[in-house]
C-alpha cells in the first residue's frame, strides 16, 4: 500500500469529480498518513502470504537475466514446476532440511 500511496500522493482533492472523503481507499491514506495507527517494523511478524495449498505450482526461467545467467536459451512457452508445499516458509525463517539432505554452500565471488 505504500508504493501505491507513493504514486497517488499529491491528491487534489479540489479537482476530482467524485467526493474522495467517501472513497475508503482515501481514507485508508488518511489513516497511514496520520501516523496514529503505524506500527514499527520491529513489533510486527511477517508471515508467509500463503499457508497451506493443494498444489503449488511455479514458473521457472520467468526473468532474462536468470536466462543469461545461467547460459541458456530463453524458453519460448513457461517451463512449469511444482513444489511440496511444506517448502513455503515465513520471511527470515530458517530452512530446514531433512536429515537425509546433505547442504552444499558455494562460495562465489564476483570481481
């Protein structure tokens, strides 16, 4: 909602034809604007934008630059994949493997 108040602000509220002080999005901004009901970063728990899906399906080499990264053609349809959706965790969670998994780190520098 802050990048979208970013790109509204300045409102005029002299020039618009309808009356924004009944528009809940107007208020919404008036609310953020006023400072009373923010909350600090530090006092809130992101949490994962979804929980628990059926299915979890997902669009692979869907950026340029990962294309020419990895040294390969850009695809022409979407390559799809899916994931379990135990693989869906909260922001700055930590991942955990299964005792099987045996963790590779690689250590690139790039000069």
């Amino acid at each position: 909602m802050m990048l979208f108040m970013s790109l509204c602000k300045p409102w005029n509220t002299t020039q618009c034809s309808h009356n924004l002080h009944n528009n809940k999005l107007f208020l919404n901004f008036r609310i953020v604007d006023s400072g009373q009901h923010v909350l600090k970063r530090s006092d809130v728990q992101l949490k994962a934008p979804i929980h628990n899906p059926e299915k979890l399906i997902c669009i692979g080499m869907n950026y340029v630059d990962h294309c020419l990264e990895q040294n390969v053609p850009l695809p022409t349809e979407p390559i799809l994949f899916s994931k379990f959706n135990n693989a869906i965790t909260d922001p700055g969670a930590p991942i955990i493997y299964p005792d099987e998994t045996q963790v590779c780190f690689i250590l690139i520098s790039y000069y």
